[in-house]
C-alpha cells in the first residue's frame, strides 16, 4: 500500500515519510504541486497526504485535476489552512479527510489506516454506504431503501462525516468543528437540529444512532 506525501516543509515532509516507513508502508514524498500531480497520475497508490500551501500549483488546484482523472484514489489533507470555506471546498473536490496542523501522528496515522483499508476493499467511488444507506457524492443525494433525500449544504457535509467514519462514534463538538468551524459556540445545538433533520429526511431506516453523552454513529 504504497503512499504519496506532498509537503513542501522539508523537516515535516521527512518526519511524515519516517513515521510511515516505521508503520511499514512505502512511501514517496514530493515538494511540489506540479510534481504531486504528475505522481499521483502515474503511480500506483492507495492514499495521497496533501499539503494545500505549495510551490508550483496550489494543493486544491492537485484535488481538482486528480480528481478529474482518478477519482478512486483518496486524498487526505494535512493543512494549516483550517478555515471553514478552505475545509469545504476541499471536500467538495473530493478529499476524504481533513486534518489540520499541528497534528497529533497517532491520530493521523490512525485516520490513514483507516481509509487505506476502505481503498484496499473497493469502498471509494462516487458513493459512500453505510448499512442501507448510500451517499451519493457528485449528486449530493442520500438514499435508503426508496426513499431518495436531498440535502443541504451542511446536512451533507454531516453526514459525509459520519459516513466516513462508519462504526465510530463521531463527537457533537468534531461535528461543529469540521462541519461549521471550530469557532462555533460549543454550546449551539445546531448538531442536534441537523442530525433531526437528516433523519426525518433519510426516514425510519436511517443508520443514524445517538450514542448518549458522546456524539452520533453511522451504523455498519
């Protein structure tokens, strides 16, 4: 399982490919965004960690024209760029994951494994299941059983998340911040009164559980 690291901080881009060796995984590591890309199209590769401030093309800019030819490789985005807009967009192009700088290794390494093993097993696409339910990316549509739903903005991008962490128990304060930014009043309920809204949308068939006292989770 081969993984493509773009980052043009040299201590930082040699760090990231040491933890991964460690982890037993080849690695290349790229500088540039011109080079990623020409990378990314060539080689053979089951997830791609992505800087977004880079020399030469900028990292959305990589999303947008891989995405365009390989959309079944996964793109996760290492960044300090952590502002809602940039997080959106880069979502919207197609990254499967998002994690800002500084980060934690244990955390990134276990998000890594977690969607090289959902390439490994033919789970990316344009649409994402969990139990009967099926997102479709492109489309932004939601369908369990016969029941299609549209969704909103911020409904999808919920359950986007939880769909990407499938089986896990995703927090109400890791919803806020990936979802509405982690400036949001801690104190809102805005998580609650969306998660309502997806379910009646998705219907009684829906895999939304609420697990009391810690967050939501997409069931299997």
């Amino acid at each position: 399982m081969r993984i493509l690291i773009v980052e043009d901080e040299p201590r930082i881009r040699a760090f990231l490919a040491r933890a991964f060796e460690a982890e037993g995984f080849p690695v290349d590591a790229v500088e540039d965004g011109k080079s990623a890309l020409a990378r990314a199209l060539k080689g053979s590769y089951e997830l791609v960690i992505l800087d977004l401030v880079l020399p030469g093309l900028d990292g959305l800019d990589v999303l947008r024209e891989l995405r365009a030819v390989r959309s079944d490789l996964p793109v996760l985005i290492l960044s300090a760029r952590v502002d809602l807009p940039t997080k959106l967009r880069g979502f919207e192009l197609g990254a499967v994951d998002y994690v800002a700088k500084p980060f934690a290794l244990d955390e990134l390494l276990a998000r890594a494994r977690v969607h090289l093993r959902l390439a490994h097993v033919g789970d990316y696409g344009a649409t994402i299941r969990a139990g009967e339910l099926v997102l479709d990316l492109p489309s932004r549509q939601a369908r369990v059983g016969s029941t299609i739903a549209e969704l909103s903005d911020r409904e999808f991008h919920v359950l986007h998340v939880l769909m990407r962490h499938v089986g896990e128990v995703v927090s109400r304060e890791r919803l806020l911040a990936e979802v509405w930014g982690y400036d949001f009043d801690p104190r809102s309920n805005v998580v609650d009164v969306c998660v309502r809204r997806l379910r009646r949308r998705l219907g009684p068939d829906n895999p939304i559980e609420t697990v009391r006292n810690a967050g939501y989770r997409a069931a299997a």
